[in-house]
C-alpha cells in the first residue's frame, strides 16, 4: 500500500504483534505460490503494547534471533500498519481517468483526513474501475509519515528490508480470498483474534467494504482466568488452550472454559452484528453469510461452535494454507491445522508481491 519496492521472488510476511512475532515466507517463483518457512517467537509481556514498540532492544534481538533460528537468509519482509493507525474511508467522485484521479486526489485526502497532507502517507484504491455510472467508489487509505518512518527504522535495525507497507485487515482478507470461494455478489467475513486486539474485515465481490478493530483479544481471557481461578499466566493460558500433549498423555481441552469466553464472545459479536448492519444499510444491501475466525484464540477447543451460537451465521476456523502449497516438512511437530491460524496475517503478507 504505502510502501512498495519491487525486488525478490520470495517475500516473508512479518507479523509483530503484541504477545508474539509471527513470520512467513513466502515463494512466487512457481506457478502458484508455496510456504516455504515460518517461525513464531514470544516476546516480552512489555515489550509491544497496543500495537506500539515499547522495548526496542527487546524486539530487534527477538527478531534477528527468529531469522536465524528459522534458518531464514531472506530478510526482504512486508509489514502491516495496525487498522487503528490508519485512516480508511470510501469516498465518492465523478468518475475519472487514472491521471486525473491521481491529481484529484489530494484535494480528496484534504476533507476526508484530518491531518496535514505534510504529515501523511496516501494510498487509494478505485473500487468499481469497470463500473459505468456516473460516480466512482474510491477507497482512500491515509497513514502518519513519522509512524511509518518509525517502522521502517526499526526493521532497519534489524536487517530487515521492507518491500510493502499494507494495513493488517486489507492483509488478512488478502489470505481470505487466497483460500475461500466468496460467491458473487456474497459476503464472507473475518475475525482475527489477536493478544490486545481483535480485527474484522468484510469482503463482497472481491473488495474490502469493512474493516474494525475491536479492543478485546486473548489478554483480556487471560487475565480474567487468571483473577477467577487464582492461577498464574502460564496456568491460565494452558487453561484457555488446553493441555498439551507430552509427558502427561495426550492433549485435552478444559472441561468447560465458555465461563471464560462471555467477554471475548460478547463484545466481537457486537462488532459483528454492528458490520452486519452496516451491510444490510448500503445500497447493495445483503448478509454475511459466513465468519473465518483467525489468530491464536481460534484454536481454543469450541470457540467456533460458540461464536456461531452467538452470532447466528455459520462460522468456522480458517486455514490460510488450505490452496497455498507448503513444504511438508514444516509441519512434522504440529499439525498444520493447529498452527496455520495463527499465521494468517503473515501468510496474507507474504502472499503480497509488491509491484
């Protein structure tokens, strides 16, 4: 989106999230494009907040020692800004030619965004480039420069060498639509549960109508088993997740954790039904007729079937490897299916080849 420089055929989707740092790469020499590594390291419980480096030492060497962990040479990465760092709005103008939208469209980012067109990066995208009406769909996506600027600094520490700058929610329905059919006319909907946050993003006929940040995630369960069953943070996460299988058998999820869920369910179908009203209130009115749930808290035992209790539209856990080839060897340890959802943002990433 804000930051696109053309080089390898192998792009790594990098994730930097608040509880962890997921990495993908991704090949597109062949026909079709194929996983070819990934990695996931934690970090330190201060180390990222709300989306922003807190510790920077912390990350830079949490980061090189992911590469060379992985044993990945390539550091070319795509990153993604968080959807509450970013302005995106879908405006109306006469239609026009590409050369004279471009000319356009910083009179457009004036009355739509407000900050200095000094101080921002501008992005857009024509949502309906065939259509022949009169008026044009626009989606106009504007970022702070000095947020951008510090992005790229501290990869640059890192020895990274950042390719594309894209938005989390535009990346992750980019992962969406590698994987699912979305029928014509029909709109499928993804949430994707992150440690202080939760995004959601609707695609119809191929185009973002809506993205949200929700400010619940897998954090918020944690601390409130942690306060109701007077247990530590490693305890309440194995609670959450269940028990992993090794020396004390085989892997079992907890006995009933929907007392745990009540806020994480509460407030992420809220969202969900707020998008679907939305929807129902354009002039293309339709439904969402099926939520991908994403992230690590989709692999908690029964939260899909929970959530499709709550919402009341069919929903189930996303694979973003279910059309995208991978080495087999990647997933000797663990099943893919256990680990694949957690790495949806970074797959959407590394699907992207800047241009």
């Amino acid at each position: 989106m804000f930051f696109k420089k053309r080089g390898s055929t192998s792009m790594v989707g990098f994730d930097l999230g608040s509880h962890s740092i997921k990495i993908a790469e991704v090949d597109h020499s062949g026909k079709s494009p194929m996983l070819t590594n990934y990695g996931i390291t934690e970090l330190l419980p201060t180390a990222v907040q709300n989306g922003h480096v807190v510790e920077r030492q912390a990350v830079v060497e949490a980061i090189g020692v992911l590469f060379d962990t992985c044993q990945i040479a390539n550091r070319q990465i795509n990153i993604a800004l968080n959807g509450t760092d970013v302005i995106i709005k879908t405006i109306q103008t006469d239609r026009m030619s590409h050369g004279e939208l471009e000319k356009a469209i910083s009179w457009e980012a004036e009355q739509n965004v407000p900050f200095p067109l000094s101080e921002i990066s501008l992005d857009y995208q024509v949502l309906d480039p065939e259509g022949d009406q009169p008026q044009m769909n626009v989606l106009l996506v504007a970022a702070k420069r000095d947020l951008i600027e510090e992005k790229l600094s501290l990869f640059d520490e890192a020895g990274c060498d950042v390719a594309l700058i894209d938005v989390d929610t535009f990346a992750l329905l980019n992962a969406l639509e590698s994987n699912y059919e979305v029928p014509a006319g029909g709109c499928h909907c993804i949430v994707h549960f992150g440690n202080q946050s939760t995004h959601l993003g609707l695609v119809k006929n191929g185009l973002p109508i809506l993205t949200r940040n929700l400010p619940v995630g897998g954090a918020k369960l944690v601390e409130i088993i942690q306060g109701q069953l007077g247990v530590s943070e490693d305890e309440a996460y194995m609670t959450l997740y269940g028990n992993p299988a090794g020396a004390e058998g085989e892997a079992k999820p907890p006995a009933d954790i929907t007392p745990f869920l009540g806020v994480l369910l509460d407030d992420v179908s809220i969202g969900v039904n707020r998008a679907a009203a939305f929807l129902e209130s354009t002039e293309e009115s339709g439904s969402i007729e099926k939520i991908y749930l994403s992230g690590g808290c989709a692999n908690i035992p029964s939260l899909s079937r929970l959530f499709e209790d709550k919402v009341g539209i069919p929903s189930e856990v996303a694979n973003p490897l279910t059309r995208i080839s991978y080495k087999a060897e990647l997933f000797q340890a663990e099943p893919v299916e256990k680990i694949a959802p957690s790495l949806m943002l970074a797959i959407g990433l590394g699907l992207r080849l800047p241009e």
